[in-house]
C-alpha cells in the first residue's frame, strides 16, 4: 500500500471522527475518542515500507542495455529484417524512456516528501529541546502533602514532582521517568485543587499519553502534506487531555 493510499483511508477516517466528534463530545466517555485516533494513526503508519536495495532506475538502464544488445544480435543474425527489428526496438525504447520520466518524477516528489519531513523533524526536536532546558532549571518539590499523595498513586515508574516560573499550566514529561511539573504560581494551600491537578497528570503517567502523543508528532511528521492529518493532531492532543479531566 502506498502513502498516498494510507493517506486517502485515513482522511476518511479522520472526517468521520470529525463528524462523530461535533456531534456526539459531550454524549460519549471522553476515553472513547482517543481510541478512534489510535485507530488512525494505525492506518496512517502501518504497514511499514520496507525499500528495496536496487534502484529502479538502475532497473530501467539494464533494460535498455540489454533491448540495445538484442537489437545488435537480431541485425547480425536476420540482416533480412533490419526495420522490423528497429521498428520494435524503437518502440521498446520509446516505452523506457516514458517510463524513466516517470521514475524521474517520483524521484523528485519523493525527495520533496523527505525534505518535508526533515523540516518538520527539525522543527519539533528544536521545539523538545528548548523546552527541556527550560525544565531543568526546575526545583524539586518535598512536602507532608506530596509525600501522601505519592504513597496513594504509586506505580513502577517514579513519578517526580518538581516546579518552575518558566510555565503557567501544569504539565507532565518523559515516558520512562515522568515528571509532573508545576507552576511556580500554584495555591499549596488549596488542597483540593492540588489533588485535581495530580490526578489529572497522573492519568497522562498511567495511560502512557506521552508516548501516545510521540506517536502523534511521529505521523505529523511522516504526512506532513495532509492538512486533516494536522487537524487529527491537534483534535487528539486535545482529546488526551479532555480524557483526564
């Protein structure tokens, strides 16, 4: 299957959750929508191409090479039918060379489709990095508070809770070693709605929605060109947090 046809089911799919999504966000659990986008970024990365080692143009040269040789062998053998035999190589030829246009063409899209991702590659890995080196200059939060509500919500993974002045919101990174981060602004006082917010990232730790939304940047990237495949992307990012509210 190729991309362009990954992309025409998906942006099928992807209309259709639209749809579903305006018509029915407020009726269905809010778990439900990130189900239906993980089935399309099913449909938009697998299969997974797997490139053959020849190049196709090389193909098309070893083609014409050898119509050249028959060519030569059929005037030597048959002088009798010199123009037949040049009328069918010219034909022959005329095809390949058709047909080595074409490759030429692909070849170019193609090389504008990996340009397209390297931008977009680039782009959110300077975006990751740069937020990442605002997060380390976090602090580390210990207090009677955290302490209980660690030993409530434990999980294999240790879960850090730290606190910075370079965000407004709270948010949650890394897969492996999360880390819920809070704004230096918080009210600790307001237990209640500390215990909300916690909850509420660590519903992002326990379901894996940092993975989920590597995942999503990774197919962003991949069919950059399809603007529905952006739509997906921020309709799910949305979805994700939606979900643990």
């Amino acid at each position: 299957m190729t991309i362009l046809k990954m992309n025409f089911l998906a942006s099928i799919l992807i209309l259709l959750i639209i749809i579903i999504r305006a018509a029915l966000l407020q009726y269905l659990p809010k778990k439900v929508f990130p189900i239906l986008w993980s089935i399309v970024l099913y449909r938009l990365l697998i299969p997974v191409f797997i490139s053959s080692r020849f190049s196709v143009c090389t193909l098309i040269h070893r083609i014409k090479n050898r119509v050249i040789n028959a060519n030569a062998f059929w005037e030597l053998a048959f002088p009798a039918n010199r123009d037949i035999a040049s009328s069918m190589v010219s034909d022959v030829m005329s095809a390949v060379d058709t047909t080595s246009k074409r490759v030429v063409e692909v070849s170019f899209i193609k090389t504008f489709w990996v340009i397209g991702i390297c931008i977009c590659v680039l782009y959110f890995l300077i975006s990751h990095f740069r937020c990442l080196m605002d997060y380390k200059m976090s602090l580390p939060v210990e207090n009677a508070f955290i302490d209980d509500w660690r030993k409530k919500h434990s999980i294999r993974r240790k879960v850090n809770i730290r606190q910075s002045d370079k965000i407004s919101t709270p948010l949650t990174y890394g897969v492996f070693y999360p880390t819920v981060l809070l704004p230096k602004t918080i009210n600790w006082e307001d237990e209640a709605q500390l215990q909300y917010i916690l909850t509420h990232e660590y519903a992002h730790i326990r379901e894996f929605h940092i993975l989920f939304k590597w995942l999503l940047t990774f197919t962003v990237c991949i069919h950059w060109f399809n603007p529905l495949v952006w739509i997906m992307y921020s309709l799910a990012n949305r979805d994700i947090e939606l979900s643990c509210d």
